[in-house]
C-alpha cells in the first residue's frame, strides 16, 4: 500500500515543475478512465486507489476468499505457529520446505495469526496465534493442544537446527 505524495514531493521526484506535473496527473486520470484504479486526491497529496464502481465486486471477493477451507498449507504453518508459539518465516520454511509467504499473509488476512517485530533481529517478523484463534479452538493455552509437549518438543527441535545451520554459515 503506496503513501499519498504531494503534487510537490512528485515533482521533485520526478525532477520536473509543477506545470508538468498538473498536465501529467490529468493525463493519468484519463488513461484510468473505466478502469479498476482512480487517482485520488485530498488535502493537495495524490495517490492511487481502487474505482468505487469495483469495490462491491473485490468486497465479494475478499468475502469468499476468507470463507474458503483452510488449505493443508495453510493448516500445517497454523500448526507450526500453534505448537512453536513465536516462529519466523524462516522457521516455517524450514520445517515445511517450501516458501510459506503466501500462506502467512493469507493466515494473517483471516486474523488466525499476528505478525510482530522480533525481539532479537528487527528484520525479521514472529508469526503468534491470534486470541481470535484460540477462542475458535476452545483453548484458554497453547498447552491444551493435543500432544503439546511432544509435538512443541520435535518442532523446537527443528528451529534449534536452522539456527546452528544460519551460525555455522
């Protein structure tokens, strides 16, 4: 998601004067004519959004997207987060094998997850069960997850050798 520029900032941006930059938002406002985007405008700053004619049409969308069946994927990065309490990407990708971006967003988007700065590297982001979560599984702590020590146990292990492997490299 894009911040609004002023018609000021853009133009020393683009390394060119107001003129140019007047003439050159009227012609984008043109091309988007019709189109899925509109140029916005509010207190002299600019910025793109979406034509209100499609926001019923990507509010039926976002709506169907969030009501479908969790993907397996989608369940075993939840399992991961559930059982670990606190996992980065990295983490995630390790013990799946695969890259879980996408699955993550999507998790974060349903509210099943939150995505907080890590303590140790503030690069990097820890993914937690949200307490909408827990409130839809019926557990007041991640200890009542079925097999919670054994599981949380192997997993801990897992992110335990991704982090000698990152030291070793």
């Amino acid at each position: 998601k894009g911040e609004p520029l002023s018609r000021k900032k853009l133009a020393e941006i683009l390394n060119v004067n107001q003129t140019e930059i007047n003439e050159g938002l009227e012609k984008l406002k043109g091309n988007l004519e019709n189109r899925g985007m509109v140029l916005l405008e509010k207190d002299n700053e600019i910025t793109l959004g979406t034509n209100p004619e499609l926001s019923k049409l990507i509010e039926n969308l976002q709506k169907e997207e969030l009501n479908k069946d969790l993907s397996k994927a989608s369940l075993e990065t939840l399992s991961i987060i559930l059982y670990k309490d606190g996992v980065s990407r990295a983490v995630v990708d390790y013990i799946r094998g695969v890259n879980s971006s996408f699955t993550l967003r999507l998790l974060s988007v349903r509210g099943l997850v939150e995505k907080t700065p890590d303590p140790e590297d503030n690069r990097r982001y820890i993914y937690k069960p949200s307490f909408e979560l827990l409130s839809f599984l019926g557990i007041k702590s991640k200890e009542e997850l079925p097999d919670y020590a054994e599981v949380s146990k192997s997993i801990n292990d897992v992110a335990k050798d991704l982090s000698e492997q990152e030291q070793d490299a």
